[in-house]
C-alpha cells in the first residue's frame, strides 16, 4: 500500500465543478449540489497521484501508468472492502482498477467539498487486473476486495 498527500489544484476544483454539474443534469432529482461536489471529489487521486497521468475526462477511464496501463481509480472503502462499480464501469476498455481510500480529509468526514489548497491524503490499496474484478462483482454492481482476496489464495 503507497501513500500519498497532495494540495488540490485550481484546475482540479474546475474540472469537479463541472463534472459535479454533468452528474446533477443526469440526477436531475437530486436537490443537494453538494452531494455531486462530493461525489466528484472521488476523482483528487487521478489528478494527484504520482506515476499517473490523468486522462482529464469528464467520464471515461482515469489515468495512465506505464506499468498498469489504463486504470479506473476506484474508491473503496477500507474497512469494509466494498466498491461500487456502475456497469458502465464495467463495459469500458482499459487494463486495471486502482482501489484507494481517503487517509486524511477532514472535509470528506464532514461531508464538504474540497477546495483549491486543501491538502489531502490516501492510498492505493490495491491494483488488480479489470477482468478478475468484474467476475467476482454480485448484484451487478457490488465487489468486495476481501472475498476477493480470499478468492486469489
């Protein structure tokens, strides 16, 4: 497991502003513009993560590596092992999921949204091959990284 700890960027912040309003057109029903701030707030480790070069789209594959090819940043929660991963997800070509978890981001245990200076940390849990992923998700979009494990051993 690698750490990192990053400033969120100016070009960040517009990059999740906009991607934040694309989700809210889609969720049209969804009153609380903050909950799309922190939805997209998902996607700081693409931006921030050394070694990764992001793709800077507002939906498609994440970030580059020139070892683990095209990757999908997936956040998962620690203690749990769960992911969320949309069957569009899914469908998309690309070689690896990077499984991450915020390791400190007060913002994110108040539910606010990041702004342009704060600085945060997480890490990369794990880098595991899409298609090993994808075989063990159950209700369609549900996998958890520890059954997972228990799986591969």
């Amino acid at each position: 497991m690698e750490k990192y700890t990053g400033i969120v960027s100016e070009e960040f912040i517009v990059n999740r502003d906009n991607l934040a309003a694309s989700l809210a057109k889609k969720q049209w029903w969804i009153k609380n513009f903050n909950s799309f701030l922190l939805r997209a707030d998902y996607e700081m480790p693409e931006w921030h993560t050394p070694e990764y070069e992001t793709l800077k789209e507002a939906f498609g594959m994440d970030a580059t590596h020139a070892i683990h090819g095209v990757t999908d940043f997936k956040h998962m929660h620690k203690l749990s092992g769960n992911v969320s991963i949309s069957l569009w997800a899914q469908g998309q070509r690309f070689d690896n999921y990077v499984l991450w978890d915020w390791v400190e981001n007060s913002k994110y245990k108040n539910k606010l949204a990041l702004e342009a200076g704060d600085e945060v940390s997480w890490e990369i849990i794990d880098i595991v091959p899409k298609e090993s992923v994808n075989k063990e998700i159950k209700n369609q979009t549900q996998y958890n990284y520890y059954n997972h494990i228990k799986l591969r051993r």
